[in-house]
C-alpha cells in the first residue's frame, strides 16, 4: 500500500489557515460541493480499502495498534506542517482555549471510533462494523439538518429515505451486534461535525488532536513494553513496517476528508460516506468471497439507487425550486 500521486497532490493543496464557522451559509460560495468532492472521494477510496490493511496488523492488539496509530501519525503532520509553513496557525490554535476545546472533543470521537473498528474487524464483527458506516451517512445527514440547519431538495429527501429502507433491511439481521455499528455512526458522525465548525484547518486540527491523545498513546505503548510480550513492533520486520504505515493511513483520509467537511454542506458530505462501506462490500464479495445474503443485496440496491437519484440531483446543480426549498424548510422545522 502506498500512497498515491493524487493523494499527494490533494495534501499540498490543503488550505493554508482555517476558515472561522458560517452556520447560516453552509450552502454558499465558500461551501461548493464541487470544491471539496475530490478530497471526500479520495478519503473513501482509502478508507474504503483499510480491511485490507488492517489482514496485516491482525495480529497486534486494538489498543495497542491504536496507540501506534497516533504515534506515527503525529510526526507526519509536523512534518507536513514545517512543509507548508503553517507553524504560526498552529501556534495560534494552540492558543485558543475555544478551539482546543473543540478539538479535545473531537479527539476523544476519533480514538473511540478508531478502537472499535480495529476491535469489530479483529473479532470478527465486519459485518457490524461495515453496518456502522452504512447507518453513518444518515447520522451525519441528521446532524446537518437538525444542527447545521442545512436544507435538502424532495429529490434528496426521497434518496435518503430509500437509503433509510436499505439501512434497516441489514439493521433488522444484526441486532446483537447493532451497539457496535450505531457507536461507529455516531462517535464519527459528531467527529465530522466538530471538525466543521472548529477554527482550525484540516492539517493543523488533525495534529493538534494526535498532540492531545499522544500522552495517553504513550502510556499504553510504554505499557505493552513493559509487557514480558513486548510490543508489536518489535515481532519482525514485515510487522513493524506494517504498523509504521498506519501513520500515512490514518492522516492522509482525515485530512482530506477535513477539507471536504469544510467546503461542502454536511448533508452532502454525510450521503458521500454510503461509499466507503461499498467499497469494503465490493471486497468483501470478490476479494474475500463472502457470500452476498437476501438482506444485503436488499439493503445494496435500495441504497444505490439512492445514491444515483442524490448524484443525479447534485449534478444538475440547480438550487431547490420554490416548492421544494418550502418542502424542505417545513421539513427541517
């Protein structure tokens, strides 16, 4: 796995400084969706293929190999900060009480959301945990509206019903495990919602919470050390260069899916998160041969001509019509 050219590029093009909240313009100028759809796409392609590298850490502890998560991913976004010369937005972060305390909030959904995929996927729980960012589109469609107080077309209110329809056919075969998925939702669903209003960039909001959580990454880390096991790292080469990668894994989708929260409404970026999962399906049916149940494939259609009808709407690009912005403003009250 290594990153991509086009990932690169989308990282030097991050924004210098952070943008202050618009709440009442989340739909404007400085919010177009085609803005930031590069960046969510490239998030979702690499978040979407993370199964695949979580085979070769399999072995590792979930919180130990969170830990390192955080370890190696700190030192990438220094580096990447002296790169783009952001060290005085960094510092000014690093001043302002308001932010570091929406950062610290942020942080803590992000370690629990980081922990209990590694430990679904590790446990056996995939289907719950791909369940988890099947529900979370519709986490952070609901946020957006109910916080944001974003708006959606009929046309988009239709696709997110049948993508409600789709959601509950998988929800309704997994209710034991359905903690699992709607803690996955919800922990990142609030993730992405932060990190749209804090006044922090995406490359300076993502180190400073890798600096809030690094502490408590050490202590674990010095705790498996001291374990008369050691540390992963240190069982062979091939895993710890595996591990070692998680810091490009982890940083580089945060990142852009950062900047994209940041130029797109959150209902829009909520309805483009169906396509991770999809892709983890697509694995799961061709690279990994798991068998494709009634409920699935119910579940998979409803959900993708949803998401045909969103993108068709989008794509028109014509901002809602007087009925429809009335429907929907009724709708959101």
């Amino acid at each position: 796995m290594q990153l991509t050219r086009q990932a690169c590029i989308n990282l030097s093009r991050l924004p210098a400084g952070p943008r202050a909240p618009n709440r009442a313009g989340m739909n404007s100028g400085a919010n177009k969706t085609g803005g930031g759809l590069p960046y969510a796409l490239g998030a979702h392609v690499i978040w979407g293929s993370m199964p695949l590298y979580l085979l070769l850490v399999k072995s590792v502890p979930s919180l130990e190999f969170v830990a390192w998560r955080l370890v190696f991913t700190l030192p990438l976004c220094l580096a990447f900060i002296a790169w783009r010369k952001q060290g005085a937005e960094f510092r000014r972060v690093l001043r302002d009480g308001k932010a570091l305390v929406t950062l610290l909030s942020s942080s803590a959904m992000i370690a629990i959301n980081w922990f209990l995929y590694v430990w679904a996927i590790q446990n056996d729980h995939v289907y719950a945990a791909s369940l988890g960012y099947y529900i979370l589109p519709l986490t952070m469609m609901l946020l957006g509206l109910a916080v944001l107080g974003e708006k959606l077309t009929r046309r988009q209110w239709a696709a997110v019903a049948l993508a409600v329809l789709g959601v509950s056919a998988l929800a309704a075969g997994a209710l034991m495990t359905l903690w699992v998925s709607l803690s996955l939702a919800i922990t990142f669903g609030i993730y992405g919602l932060l990190r749209k209003t804090v006044a922090a960039g995406a490359l300076v909001g993502l180190t400073v919470e890798t600096l809030i959580l690094m502490p408590a990454a050490l202590a674990i880390v010095g705790w498996y050390w001291a374990s008369p096991s050691g540390p992963a790292i240190g069982h062979g080469w091939g895993l710890a260069l595996a591990i070692a990668w998680s810091g490009p894994m982890t940083a580089t989708p945060l990142l852009l899916f950062a900047t994209a929260a940041r130029r797109m409404p959150y209902t829009v970026i909520g309805f483009l998160q169906f396509l991770s999962p999809t892709v983890v399906f697509l694995l799961g049916l061709f690279v990994f041969g798991e068998e494709l149940y009634p409920a699935q494939l119910a579940c998979f259609t409803a959900i993708w001509i949803a998401a045909a009808l969103f993108t068709w709407d989008l794509l028109r690009g014509s901002h809602p019509a007087p009925g429809d912005e009335e429907a929907s403003r009724g709708a959101a009250t």
